[in-house]
C-alpha cells in the first residue's frame, strides 16, 4: 500500500511540475514567436526599403530626388515618371521625329558613355533622346556632365535617366533568374513602354557619321524586320559562334548586339516561334523559358539569347553589314570588314576594353580623340588632325594599318559639317 502511495505521490510531484514547466514556457514560447515575427518584418521592411540608408549613405541628394521611392526593383513605374523631363510625351507618341538612343551602364563606365553621347551629337542634326540605364551612383554624374554641355547642343536632345531594373510586373520572378546589368537591353520593350523605336548602343560606340544614318535603317525594313543587328564575325574559321556556341545562334557566324536597331512596337506584338512550346510566344513570355533552358549554356549574357530568338525567328532580323558595327576582330590578323574598305568605318565599337588598354592603339586614338575633344572647338583642327596624327604612330598594328578606314567617313561627316557651317546654316 505505502508502494502505491509513493508511486502517486510521484506522479502527483511530477504532473505539477509538468504543469509548472508548461506554464513557464508557455510565455517563453510567445516571446519568442514574437522576437520572431518582428524579426522577420524588421528585415522585411530593411530589404524593400533598404537600398534607401545604404545608397543614402554614398548619395543622399539621390534620395531626396527619388522622393524617398524605396526598393529599386519594385517601383521601377514610379521611378520612370518621376525622372522623366516634363515633356508632352502624349504628344510626342503619337509624332515622334526624335531618334531615341537608349544604353546601359554599369560600372567604370561614364567617361564611355559619355564620349559616344558626343558623338551621337556632333555630326548629326535630328533631335534626339536619350535613354541612359545607370546604377543609381552615377545618375547625378550623367545629369551634371549632360547639364553642362553648350546650348547649341542641348536644344538638340533631352534625356532621361533609370536605375537598372526590370518591368515592374513579376519584377522579383526576373530577379531571381537575370542579372540585371547583363540582360536590361532584353527588357527594354517592356520598360519603354510608349517608345516606338530604339537605337540600343553598348557604351563602348562611337559614331563618325550622323546617327540619322543608321536610324533611317527602319524605313528598309520589311514588314517581318522587327530588329536590326551586324554579323558577329566576317570570317567564320576565326569566329566565336560557329566554333564554340553550345546553344542555336543566327545564321553563320551569329550577330553582335552592341549596335541593335529595335521595332519595338513590333517586337511587343510579336509571336515568337521558339523551341520550348509548340505555340509562339509574345517577348514577355518568351525570356524566363528561354534563360531557364539555356542558362548553363550562354557565355555572352543577352546576346547569346537574342541569337537564340533569331535563330528561330531569321525572318524578323534586318542584318546590316559590318561597317555599322566594326571591332577589333575586323582587323586584328588583317582586314576582313569589306564594306568598310570600300566605304569607311560608320560606327566604331572598341570591344573587349581597348578604348582603355595598349592592345589596339588605333582604337584608342579614335576614342581619345572624341573624349578629349571641346564641344565647339574646330572640328578639323582639333579632332580630325590630331586623330589622324596619332593613328599613324600605330602602323605597327594590322588595325592601325587599317585605320584610314577609321578615318574615312569621320572626314566626310566633319566635311558637310563644315561645308554647312560655310553656308552659314
Ligand atoms: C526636350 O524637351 C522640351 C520640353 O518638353 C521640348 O520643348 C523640346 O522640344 C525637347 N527637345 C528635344 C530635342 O526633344
Ligand atoms: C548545353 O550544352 C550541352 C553540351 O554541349 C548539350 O548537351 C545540351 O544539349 C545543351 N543544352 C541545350 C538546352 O541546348
Ligand atoms: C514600327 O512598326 C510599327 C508597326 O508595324 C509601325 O507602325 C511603325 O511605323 C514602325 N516604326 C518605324 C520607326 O518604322
Ligand atoms: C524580310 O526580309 C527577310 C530577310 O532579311 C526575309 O527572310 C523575310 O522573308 C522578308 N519578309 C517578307 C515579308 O518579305
């Protein structure tokens, strides 16, 4: 009998310890799920609106135009609006003359981008606009370099810039898969969303001719044309694409999309045949599929996926030939670029960094020349000479020897300049 009494007496200590135990934890439990939660809106509420004390740290005027917009991702909308000039836009949709330049960048890259802004308006006449994609450091860079440029030019083009983004529906889907610096030329139909058409350049163009030229490639398009790019290579037995590509590209030696002419108008409307569904799909459609097939095969980002899209779709590239888009590998191991032979370099791209390196001095003449170069100063005296001067000290080199192609069509578009200067235009 006493055995079961202890035995009670136990289990009785036992239940009210047991109880006093869950009562104990029962707050500690609370609190904790609290701790939690506010810790998890804490980082929340730091994440959508965290770029705001770590870019106001760098740049706070910055913050003070954004009007305290937080995430860079997810209010791209209000971003665009705000930035934009307070120009009849509405207007201007429905009868645009302006020819719209739109580049990325990111990086080391302003001085660049610069340079080919500057020459986008030292030869032409049209009005232009520019689209400037730029992290957001530089936004306030562009802005006081772009302000500070002679009235005569200014009157000729207005500007806007955007933080590096995505469309702002399914923005954190293209989050998770693209990166965005990489693959913003890829979205551009879907941001500028009223934009008809596009002139999209990498930072790394220069234009020795009026950029008028390579706009008025629209007009030629058929009525499949939706984009506009140069072949990859002239040559294919040194080409990148038909050598090592590990994913379709665009007919023999694929296309190169530092210099991309966009209907994109037409490119929104299009279906699309591709080789992951049996039916078309529209642009916004076609990217997430396309990347998550391809993503452990593509090597040069959103190029390789436009080849890919135009492998498919040949009907819908106008290629222009090689004179609109001439690099490095057009004259390295000799001259392989015929029609800029025949009729002088039109557009300029100075790939692979040589516009900052020793490895193509001719290149980098040309792009020192157009940076160094004061908005005003005599055109021959102080651009064309000089040029010419220091591309003879790069004979050595197959493009330097090359370079009165560089030249050619620099001296006629300098020429009409001057001629109509004469004229007293
Ligand atoms: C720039 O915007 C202003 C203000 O809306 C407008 O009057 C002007 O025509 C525009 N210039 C160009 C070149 O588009
Ligand atoms: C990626 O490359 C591998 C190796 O060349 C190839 O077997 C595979 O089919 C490629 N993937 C796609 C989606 O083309
Ligand atoms: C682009 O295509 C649309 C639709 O076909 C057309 O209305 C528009 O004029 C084209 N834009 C240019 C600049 O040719
Ligand atoms: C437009 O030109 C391309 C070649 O650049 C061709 O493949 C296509 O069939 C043409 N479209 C029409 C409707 O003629």
């Amino acid at each position: 009998m006493r055995c079961y009494l202890h035995a009670l007496l136990l289990c009785m200590v036992f239940a009210v310890f047991s109880v006093l135990y869950v009562f104990n934890q029962l707050p500690v439990a609370s609190s904790f799920e609290s701790q939690y939660e506010d810790g998890w809106t804490d980082r929340r509420t730091k994440q959508s609106s965290g770029r705001q004390p770590r870019f106001g740290a760098q740049d706070t005027g910055h913050i003070v135009r954004k009007g305290g917009v937080p995430s860079l991702f997810d209010h791209q909308e209000d971003d665009r609006t705000r930035e934009k000039p307070a120009s009849g836009s509405v207007q201007e949709a429905t009868r645009d003359e302006r020819i719209h330049l739109a580049v990325v960048a990111c990086g080391p890259r302003l001085e660049e981008t610069l340079a080919m802004l500057k020459s986008a308006l030292l030869f032409g006449a049209k009005p232009l606009h520019f689209h400037i994609f730029a992290e957001d450091h530089l936004h306030g860079s562009f802005g006081q370099s772009l302000d500070l440029w002679p009235s005569v030019f200014q009157t000729r083009f207005n500007y806007t810039t955007y933080p590096i983004t995505f469309p702002s529906e399914n923005a954190k889907e293209w989050k998770k898969l693209f990166k965005p610096c990489a693959s913003q030329r890829l979205f551009l139909p879907l941001i500028l969303k009223d934009v008809d058409s596009l002139l999209y350049v990498d930072t790394d163009i220069l234009f020795l001719q009026p950029v008028e030229e390579i706009w008025s490639l629209l007009s030629l398009f058929n009525s499949t044309h939706l984009a506009a790019m140069a072949p990859e290579h002239e040559e294919p037995r040194i080409a990148w694409y038909n050598r090592f590509a590990r994913h379709p590209y665009y007919g023999k030696t694929g296309v190169n999309s530092g210099v991309m002419l966009m209907n994109m108008t037409r490119i929104r409307e299009k279906y699309f045949k591709n080789d992951m569904t049996s039916v078309p799909l529209k642009w916004v459609e076609l990217l997430m599929p396309l990347l998550q097939k391809y993503k452990l095969n593509i090597t040069w980002g959103d190029q390789d996926l436009l080849n890919i899209i135009f492998h498919h779709n040949p009907e819908s590239l106008y290629v222009f030939p090689c004179q609109w888009n001439y690099r490095p590998d057009h004259c390295i191991y000799g001259s392989n670029c015929l029609e800029a032979e025949q009729e002088g370099v039109f557009i300029l791209h100075g790939n692979r960094g040589v516009y900052h390196d020793d490895k193509q001095p001719a290149f980098r003449a040309v792009y020192e020349a157009i940076q160094k170069y004061t908005f005003g100063d005599n055109l021959v005296q102080f651009l064309l000479l000089p040029l010419e001067a220091n591309l003879q000290e790069t004979k050595h080199t197959y493009c330097g020897r090359a370079s009165h192609m560089f030249t050619k069509r620099l001296k006629q578009s300098i020429g009409v300049l001057q001629q109509e200067t004469i004229e007293g235009r």
